[in-house]
C-alpha cells in the first residue's frame, strides 16, 4: 500500500482542523464548508479509511510513527506546492487537475 509522506499528513490534518473550527464559527459559510469536505475526502482517500474520524486516527498514528515526521516550514510546500490566485494573492483550493489542456485531452496528460 503506498503511505502518504508525513509533511502530506500533516497538513492535511492542520487543514482539517482550521476549517473545522471555521466551520463552526461561520456554519453557513459555502466556501468554508466546501473547502471542509475537500479536505475529509482527500484524508480518507490518503490513509484508506472511509469516515474522518477513522482518517484522523490513521494520519495521527503514522505521524506519531514515523521518527523523520518534523518537516522544515516549507516541506508541504515543496511537496504539494500551493498555486497562488493572482487577483488576490491567496493560495487556490487544490482540485484535481486545473491545468491548462487542449480540450478533449484527458486530465493527467501532458500535451504532446
């Protein structure tokens, strides 16, 4: 089974945990909402599990085991880096596959 890296786990869990308390101080945020089930999808899919409780014990656990799991401030970054909006200078929620391809080309190819 491929193991997410502990940088990867880690900011998913700080993710999940800010906008959980986002969520709670603005519960009819849209954004806020969707950026929270984002997150829980992308940790249950990451550790295998199917409930983010589940997640959130899987990516503790292999954060807690894992001897090398203190990254340096940017080792997120340099795994998953964070595009940034132009416009207004914040990070773009990740999707899968937002680049730019010519049309009818499936997601996950390069152009030839």
């Amino acid at each position: 089974m491929l193991l997410a890296h502990p940088a990867v786990l880690r900011d998913l869990v700080e993710r999940y945990t800010a906008l959980e308390r986002a969520a709670a101080a603005r519960p009819a945020d849209p954004a806020t909402g969707q950026g929270l089930a984002d997150v829980t999808y992308t940790l249950c899919v990451t550790t295998g599990t199917r409930d983010v409780a589940a997640a959130l014990r899987a990516a503790r656990r292999r954060l807690r085991d894992t001897p090398d799991a203190a990254p340096g401030p940017d080792a997120v970054d340099a795994v998953l880096p964070r595009p940034v909006r132009p416009s207004t200078g914040r990070p773009t929620r990740r999707t899968a596959d937002r680049t730019n391809r010519p049309a009818g080309q499936p997601a996950g190819q390069a152009a030839v």
